[in-house]
C-alpha cells in the first residue's frame, strides 16, 4: 500500500498574476474550497496517510489552512453555527501533514527531490498541487493507480489520452497495452513535436514512484531555463524497472490556467445541490 504522498506547491503561478502574487495559486478556491484542499482530500481517499507539501516563501497561506484556528472555532460554536465549524475542524485531522522548502524554482524534479528524507525507502505518490483529477469511474485515478502498483510493483503514471492538437504541451508516453486501461511504459517524451508524438497518452499530474527514483533525480542535470526535469528521471528510472501508465476516464482541471480555472469553477458548481439550479438559470441567462 502506497501510505505517502509528495504535493508540489511551490511554483510562483506565474500564468495566474496578478493575483498569485499574493494567493499561493494552490489557495485559489473552487467554489468554496482552495484547489490543494480537493488534492489533499484525493490522496487520503486512496489511502494516504503522511503528505508532505513542498512550498516555497509566501506560501504560509498553505500552512494555515490545514493548521487549526482556535479564535475561529469559538467564534463558530458560540455562534451555533456547527456545519462550518466541523468543516474546519476537520481540516486539521485529515493526514498527518509535514512541510520542506524549496529554495530555488529548478522545476518539478528538484521540487520531488526535496521529498527525498520524507520517502526513506518507501514509495510515494506524487501530485501536483494546482491540479483536481474528476474520475468516471467509481474509484478515483489516484485509487486505481494504487492499485495496480499493489499488484504488479514498480512505479505508475496517470494518463490521458488528448487530441493531436494539444499532445505538445504535455509530457507522452509510449508503451505495450496490457489491457484495463494499464500500459507498460518504455519511454517517456516532455511536449514533444505533435507531428513526433509516440502517442496520444498525456501525463496528468499524479505519480506514484519507487524510491529510486531520488537517485536518479539526482544524477539529472538541469534542462532548459535551469530546471530538472522529472521527465528525465522518469526515463531512467523505466530503464532498470518496469513503469505503467493507467489512462483515466475523466477530466483534469488545471486550476493555474485562467480558462480552465472558470472551466472548473463551472463544473464543480454544477454539481453542487446548493447552487447547482440558480447557477444553470444564471447560465441560460447568459448565453
């Protein structure tokens, strides 16, 4: 069983200024809850116990969120209002919640990398901070990929398959199907050429990876604009040990892209029962 996970959150959200400036993007709520809130919730469900969030400067915001407020919860229960108060009461109890700083913005590796004393040898799941991943099925991606690293060991990748038009902005994947939705990984490719795309088969956002993987992220050295990319780490790891792709049915909401944050916000809205009709009238309105 997969019992730790690593959530990176401590980019600057530069596609989101002016308003991650002073907002962890990662605290940019959706409807009425911080993106990393949902991210957190995901990785308990799938059996997660220890979270370690890498932050950077700035990001105190984060801490005080999952830490408790006891002025606040006074101010709620004298005031009887129970429902809010057990909503952030609960906050606090949802994992047993640790911090480490990134000092330098060297990119999603050295991000992993700051994980290294955290995961021992144990391997962790990885995901990302300002992403929700919503699952068709009745499991979610990140229980699924728990999953098939409890039956057949090594490391596993979420996938999505995306349109040929958009493959380049995304880390490929190429490899054997085995049926399920499960693929053996050979190589991976970070936003290839859409023309030279091994596949259709996006990564998105959640990891889980055996230990070795700190070895290897180590031993790369930083790309392009001085980051180390975890792309790379990830090719070597799936030379010494087998890699699998589990290719989701569902949607990643990438809450760091302003339309996709709207996008969202839509989404989960409409399937919120306390809001869900006044919003729709809202919409037919509009258009």
């Amino acid at each position: 069983m997969i019992k730790k996970a690593v959530i990176p959150a401590a980019g600057f959200g530069t596609r989101f200024l002016p308003a991650s400036k002073s907002i962890p993007k990662e605290m940019i709520p959706v409807v009425d809850k911080p993106t990393i809130q949902y991210v957190v919730e995901e990785a308990v469900e799938a059996g997660i116990e220890e979270i370690l969030i890498v932050v950077s400067s700035g990001k105190d915001a984060i801490k005080d969120h999952f830490r408790t407020h006891a002025e606040l919860e006074a101010l709620l229960d004298k005031k009887g209002k129970t429902d809010a108060l057990e909503c952030i009461q609960s906050l606090s109890g949802l994992a047993r919640i640790q911090y480490a700083n990134q000092f330098e913005m060297k990119g999603l590796g050295d991000a992993v990398l700051c994980a290294k004393e955290f995961a021992g040898q144990d391997p962790v799941a990885i995901l990302l901070g300002d992403t929700i991943i919503r699952s068709k099925a009745e499991q979610s991606a990140l229980q699924s990929m728990v999953r098939i690293h409890d039956t057949h060991g090594g490391s596993v990748i979420a996938l999505r398959k995306m349109a040929r038009s958009r493959i380049s902005q995304y880390g490929v994947v190429s490899g054997k199907e085995l049926g399920e939705g499960i693929i053996e990984i050979d190589h991976l490719v970070e936003k290839p050429l859409a023309e030279k795309a091994p596949s259709l088969l996006a990564v998105s956002a959640r990891y889980i990876v055996t230990p070795r993987i700190f070895e290897f992220l180590e031993n790369t050295k930083p790309g392009f604009g001085g980051e180390i990319q975890i792309t790379d780490a990830l090719n070597a790891l799936a030379a010494e040990e087998r890699m699998f792709g589990f290719q989701f049915e569902g949607s990643r909401l990438d809450i760091g892209n302003k339309l996709e944050f709207i996008k969202s916000n839509l989404i989960m809205g409409l399937e919120r029962a306390d809001i869900r009709d006044d919003l729709m009238t809202f919409l037919k309105e509009l258009v």
